[in-house]
C-alpha cells in the first residue's frame, strides 16, 4: 500500500505570526459534553461516567451508555450507603473489545461526602497488582499497592479482593454492544477499560465523508468492512435534513451495522438544536482516544470555526496526546473535523470563515505533531500539506468540480516513529 499521490505542498498562511496561546478557558460546559457522560443512580448511591461517550438511559440498576469511539473507560463510583449490583451495557465498541477492571480507588470525604476522613486512600492498579503476586520482596515498598511481602514474596492482601476478573456478554443483535455487572462496594471507585485484549501492530480504520443518502452511507460503511478495519469515522454531512427525525433515522442505521462509528457532528446535525440532540444521540462533539501507540482528536467545526472556548480544549487534547507520544515514541497522532481549517484547494475558499482562526488552528496541529488531519464537510476529493500536517477530503456524493464516490482507508503503524498510509476506494 502506498501513500495516496494526490498531495498538494502549500505553504501554512500565517504560521510563523500566529501566537498559540489563548485566553479561553476550556468550557465545556458550552455544549454539554461534560453532562452527557456522567450519570447517577440515587437509590443505589454510585455515580457513573464514560470517556467518551453519552449515557443514553439510567434506570434503577441498570445504565446503558453509547462510546463516542471505539474503545473506552467507565468508572463506577460507590458512596458510603452504596449497595447492590449495576448492569452495565456499552455500545459502538469495536468489535473484539474486552472488559478489564484496571484500577480501585478507595474513596475519602474529599472525594464523596460521607466517606471516611483520611488525607488519603490506597488506589491499587489491578493488573500490576495481580500480576506481581508471587514476586521476591524484601519488604512490603517492594510490592504494588494491595500486596505485602511475605515470606520474601509479595502477597495479596484484602484490600486486593475487589480486583475481581469482570464476566461480560455481547449483544447478540448489535456487535459492537457488551454488557457487564458491578458489584458495589461503599467508598470505593472502580474503573474498567473496554478495548481489545490485544494491541494491533496496525491501526486500519475507514474515513466517510459527504454522502447524498443514508442509503449511500450504509454501501460506504459496508465497502468499508470488508477492509477488516477498526472503526469508521462520518466527517462529512449524513443525515437527510435538519431535524431530530433525521439524527434518529442515522442513528438506526449506524446500529445494524455492526462496526464502531467515530461521528463528527456535521452542519446539518448541529443545526438541530444547537447541536444539542446530536450530543446526546451520538455523542461529544470534542473527544479523544487511542489504539496503541495511535492517538485521535476530535475537534467541532461544524459551523465553519471552533465552538466557544475550542481552541483551549483542542490544545489541551494535543498537548496530552503529544506528551504520550514523545513517552513511548511510536505510532502517530490523528485528528478528524467537519470543516477543514484551511481549504486544501483555496481557490474554492470552504475552510474556516475567519482565515485567521484557520491559520492558526492548523499551526497548533502542526505544534503538537499531528500527522494528518481527514475533514468533510467540503463534497471533494483533495488532499493538501499545511506545515507538516497532511489535510484528507473525501466525498460519496457529487462532487463541487467532478462526480465522485469514493470513501478513504487509512492505516497507521503501532512502531517507533510511526508511519501513515491512505488510499482511496471507489465505491
């Protein structure tokens, strides 16, 4: 596989005068992504949250929630009266996602009301902790939180009991649904990471931009599936008209298709309600996440600029991801938007309305090492270099300048320094 040809060299307007810091604070409360992943079950005392994702229904005990990509975390939080068992059910996961319980936290009062009043807890990370019984120690510093040593050998404790191996089961009728049940244990948090067992030397993943029907969309995201790939991501305008009735219609689809979708809100979606019924459909609008050493950001342009306070939450997002990048030195970071900061073919002048903010949004990508950036909103097929980031459009609908159906299939390696490939699929 090689890297699609179809590169333009354009010079990064602006770069070299564009200062990058900013006074916004991150505001997500703007557009209720912080709500839309927390949730709480008053009769059973726990408060529940996703990253990323939406809680789509909250019962007695039982909560289901939609991953914004797919993998995730969810963490259950137990008060002092905490009692009894929540089902967790989890939806647009990939595929082979598995349930593990990665850590405990024993709570304080700090961190909930009425829980006991210590400066500090144990948090215990389950996996190291499991994995080190057994290991020579000369005294109890040589073991992980939640062993001892005994008999020059760490040993468990019963701060190590809640450690349990979690028992889940698919969703015969979606597969990208598990569930699984939390016993709740008083002032203590645990939290469980939904993702494949193994890492995959190779990222493959599928990018859908402007469709011209669900219909088109759902032979798009088949074409897709044969590739084996990961996830899909809808960076483009899917839905058939700007109303609820419509974001439910692509929900519907999204489902009986059986593979996890990354959705950036488009024009259209976000024209319903200010954005607010794609929210709690679909998920944030702003999130992120990895597969290995590969590292996504997703970043709102859907009305042509960043939401308010955007610009801070996106380099938060890329100043972390770079920070783990340069820890473990391999794979690449990845970002995906509606609309492109600048316009790969400026002539047609469809990025960002304000060139500015365009400019420097790009000079923050290219800041924090983003390799490559895929868009949507624009129906064309074109690809453009800005800085050291490569800008990726796709449409499967006609084209401004040709007729065009095509959608992209991009892979990136899980090695040091990283490496990028995108090829294009006529439909």
């Amino acid at each position: 596989m090689n890297v699609n040809p179809q590169h333009l060299s354009v010079p990064l307007l602006l770069a070299a005068s564009i200062t990058l810091s900013c006074g916004d604070t991150a505001g997500e409360a703007t557009t209720g992504q912080r709500a839309i992943s927390q949730a709480s079950i008053d009769a059973l005392d726990l408060q529940l949250d996703i990253t990323s994702g939406a809680f789509r229904s909250v019962g007695t005990n039982s909560v289901w929630a939609r991953a914004a990509g797919p993998v995730a975390r969810f963490r259950v939080a137990a008060g002092p009266d905490a009692v009894g068992t929540v089902s967790v059910k989890v939806s647009n996961l990939h595929t082979a996602a598995e349930v593990k319980l990665l850590a405990v936290d024993y709570l304080n009062d700090s961190a909930i009301t009425g829980c006991p009043a210590v400066a500090e807890r144990t948090s215990i990370s389950c996996e190291s902790a499991l994995a080190a019984i057994g290991d020579p120690c000369i005294s109890a510093t040589d073991c992980p939180s939640g062993l001892t040593c005994t008999a020059a050998a760490c040993s468990a404790t019963p701060l190590l009991d809640v450690c349990e191996v979690p028992v889940y089961v698919r969703d015969p009728d979606d597969a990208t649904a598990l569930s699984f049940d939390v016993l709740s244990v008083p002032c203590v948090a645990k939290q469980y990471g939904l993702a494949p067992a193994l890492t995959p030397e190779t990222v493959r993943f599928g990018v859908v931009g402007a469709t011209s029907s669900l219909d088109r969309m759902e032979s798009a995201i088949k074409r897709l599936k044969e590739e084996d790939v990961d996830f899909i991501t809808l960076t483009g305008e899917n839905i058939e008209s700007s109303d609820s009735s419509a974001i439910d219609a692509l929900e519907t689809r999204l489902t009986r298709l059986g593979v996890s979708i990354v959705y950036v809100v488009g024009g259209d979606a976000d024209n319903v309600d200010s954005g607010q019924y794609a929210l709690l459909r679909l998920g944030p609008h702003d999130h992120t996440f990895s597969i290995g050493s590969t590292r996504f950001a997703v970043f709102y342009s859907a009305q042509r600029e960043l939401a308010t306070g955007g610009f801070a939450r996106l380099e938060r997002y890329v100043r972390t991801l770079k920070a783990l990048h340069v820890g473990d030195g391999a794979g690449s970071i990845i970002a995906f938007t509606h609309t492109p900061p600048i316009d790969p073919n400026g002539i047609r002048d469809l990025g960002f309305k304000n060139h500015v903010e365009g400019a420097r949004t790009m000079a923050l990508l290219n800041q924090f090492g983003v390799r490559d950036l895929f868009a949507g909103r624009i129906p064309a097929s074109d690809a453009g270099t800005f800085g050291d980031v490569d800008v990726w459009l796709t449409t499967s609908t006609d084209s401004l300048l040709h007729s065009v159906s095509e959608v992209l299939v991009v892979e990136s390696e899980n090695i040091v320094g990283g490496q990028v490939t995108v090829r294009r699929i006529s439909l």
